[in-house]
C-alpha cells in the first residue's frame, strides 16, 4: 500500500522493510526488474492458515456460509489483531479479501475484524462468485499482509470432496486431507497420521 500516489510514478516493496508501505522507484520500469528486486520474500506473522475447504460436499463451490469453499485463519500471537487489509490469493489471482463479503460474522463495526489470541476465524466465497474459486486439484494459496506483502504460502496436489485440507507431515510440504473438517475449531491430526 502507499499514502499518496504520483502520475507516472512506479510504487515498488521497501527492500528495507517487507511490512512497509510500497516506496517510489525512480522511474516507471514495466516489464523490467524494480530496484527492490529480489526473491518474493514470506513475511510470517502471528495470523496463519490453518485448514482449507477447497472441494465442498454436499454444497457448491459458491455456495453461502456455512457451505461452499472456505479458508481457515487463526492467530497465534498473544495480542488482538485487526483482519482489515489481510487477504488470501490463489493461484489463478483471485483474491479472497478480509472484508464483509467474505469473513464470516463481520460487520460493519470494526471491532467484528479482531481475531483475538488462539482464535480461528473463516474467510469463505461466500456466494459472491458465480463458481469456486480455489482448485480442487494443484493449488497453492497465498496469504497476504494489508501492505500486499506475503506472510504464509499453502499448496495441495489434490482434494477430495467433503474433506478440508490441513498442514501434514509431507516432505513435498503440500497439505494433505483431514479426517473431517473443522471450521472455527481445533484441527484433527493428518489422515496419514491415524
């Protein structure tokens, strides 16, 4: 994010601090490697992904909460966070923002967006798309700070409907499914697991 912005101006991430607003590069450079350059660096904060509902059963993909697709955050810090800003990006781009349409039991009020310590809170399509939005095979999910920066990277090779997807002990890294799905709660151990 930046404050203000300048006709002819290209923003690019603080190279001096991932979690900062956007700075000024010196000259527009489209298609060109920005100053900042680099790797896509992750970020971690106290906000994770904790299960992913990509292949819902018996409700569509775009069905409203309590069906359709969801994702699953949870705080593991020891302070109050505000959801505002956050969001999870897909593969594909689509963006799933912490906002009204999509975290379950916001509001208007401001204090709906607080994720309180060792809490879990949904981000779901919610019915605002006219099909799903994540993958049902390979995907891999992005979260992301209010700045844009990444904090969390999450990837499946596949699902199966009905069950969420949670962190397992793959070496490739990618989630594997649960048991059954828990939104809100704690998660059950890893079917490779039992």
């Amino acid at each position: 994010t930046w404050g203000t912005a300048a006709s002819g101006v290209s923003y690019e991430q603080d190279s001096t601090s991932s979690t900062a607003n956007w700075v000024a590069t010196g000259s527009p450079s489209p298609g060109q490697i920005n100053t900042a350059g680099g790797p896509t660096t992750l970020i971690p904060g106290d906000l994770i992904i904790t299960e992913v509902m990509a292949n819902p059963w018996p409700s569509d993909d775009n069905a409203t909460w309590p069906g359709g697709e969801w994702v699953e955050v949870m705080n593991t810090g020891n302070a109050d966070l505000d959801l505002t800003g956050y969001s999870v990006v897909d593969t594909a781009g689509n963006v799933l923002p912490f906002n009204t349409d999509h975290l379950v039991n916001a509001t208007a009020s401001s204090s709906s967006f607080l994720i309180a310590p060792g809490q879990h809170r949904i981000l779901a399509v919610n019915g605002t798309s006219p099909y799903g939005v994540l993958n049902n095979g390979v995907e891999s999910l992005t979260l992301k700070w209010p700045n844009g920066s990444p904090s969390q990277e999450v990837a499946w090779s596949s699902t199966v409907q009905g069950f969420s997807m949670v962190t397992s002990i793959q070496a490739n890294g990618l989630w594997s499914s649960a048991p059954y799905p828990t939104p809100e709660g704690m998660n059950p151990m890893a079917l490779e697991l039992m």
